[in-house]
C-alpha cells in the first residue's frame, strides 16, 4: 500500500511538474522476475524509475540513507533493500536473490552510486551476480534531467524535463560470457553499463536533431 501510494504521488509530481515521459514501456515484462538497471546522476533518479515502471520495484540502495527519520518512515517501507557499501553485503545479495526467485522485480544502479560528471562510473559486478545466479534477464534503462532537476548539493528541486528511457532486455543466457563466475559477473556489468551509456548518448543525438530543426 505505502508503495504504490509513495509511487503514484511521486509520478504526479514529476508529470504536473516535469513533464514526465516514459519511452518504451512496454519493453518491461509483465511477469516474471526481471532487473531493472539505470544511469544514476540523481536522487531523483529513483522516484523516476520507480513511477516509469508498470510492476513494483524493489530497490538496492546504500542502509545510511535509512539514518535518516523521514526517509526511513516512507521510503523504507517501500520495497527498500538496504545494502552496506562499506563490505560485500552478503545479507543484500540473498535478499535481492530470493525476491528474483520468486519473480520479483529489483532495481539497482549498475555504478553502485551517484555520477559525479554525468559520465557512466565503472560497473560493480553485483548486477552480473545477480543476474548468473537467479536467471533474471536485465532491463537497461536511461533516466535524463534528474541530473539537472536536482544536482548534487542543490536545496530545492529546479523545474526541467525529465524522462526515462527502457530498453531492449538483456538475456545472459544469449551472451558468450566467461566460464569463471567472477569474470562472467563483471562482463555482464559491464554489458549492461555499455548499454545505458549508448542509450544516453542516442538521446542526447535526438535532442540535438530537434533543437537543430527547431526555428530560432
């Protein structure tokens, strides 16, 4: 219930306020477990994920943003894993795999954390582990404008467009990937990452097409 109620408030917010778009919706299965992975250049970045997808999402984020009182009152009852950065989280993992198992749906940022520049940071292999263990295929998806809707260290939210983009599913079943588990793991993460940067700079492409064609 608080899910979907934190969900919809937020998906209000950003259409009446950003002009919300989701292109490729319909790439998001409609059953089964699947990940959901993104770009992160915000703190938007979740609340706009989480209003693009049609299935409720279970997300992977760091366990201090919990110390926080609010925070942990609303969005930590919404689907939240908790995860500790500061050592392999264990706990996170079996919990990520055990929702995936059931045919669940996790979201994670494949970078493990915030870009400083914009620019995809190196890919953690976590996303990999989780896919090779589970069999869940990977959702690539691009999220643009949170990054200048709320940049790091701004105190209010700036009125901008801000759309999420989904992409083809990534089965890795399909990839020739190496048979040690470690180095299988990263190559799909780094697959996946490759995926999300070439899907920015396909948007980024388009808008300069528009703004070149748009009349002064």
């Amino acid at each position: 219930m608080m899910y979907f109620l934190v969900r919809n408030t937020c998906k209000l917010f950003l259409t009446t306020y950003m002009g919300f778009r989701v292109y490729g919706k319909e790439k998001i299965p409609k059953k089964g477990a699947f990940i959901l992975a993104s770009n992160h250049v915000s703190h938007l970045d979740p609340p706009a994920m989480s209003a693009a997808s049609p299935r409720r999402l279970h997300f992977m984020a760091r366990r201090t943003l919990l110390d926080n009182w609010l925070f942990n009152q609303v969005v930590g009852r919404c689907n939240l894993i908790p995860v500790n950065r500061d050592k392999g989280d264990i706990g996170a993992m079996k919990a990520a795999i055990r929702l995936l198992k059931s045919g669940k749906a996790i979201f994670l940022f494949p970078e493990g954390t915030r870009s400083e520049t914009g620019e995809m940071n190196e890919a953690q292999p976590g996303i990999g582990y989780l896919s090779l263990m589970t069999g869940a295929p990977i959702v690539p998806a691009y999220v643009e404008g949170t990054d200048k809707a709320l940049p790091k260290g701004a105190k209010r939210i700036i009125r901008t467009h801000v759309s999420v983009h989904i992409g083809d599913l990534i089965d890795p079943k399909k990839l020739d990937l190496p048979r040690d588990k470690k180095e299988a793991a990263q190559k799909l993460a780094d697959h996946v990452a490759g995926k999300i940067k070439r899907m920015g700079e396909s948007v980024s492409e388009a808008r300069s097409v528009r703004l070149m064609r748009t009349p002064a």
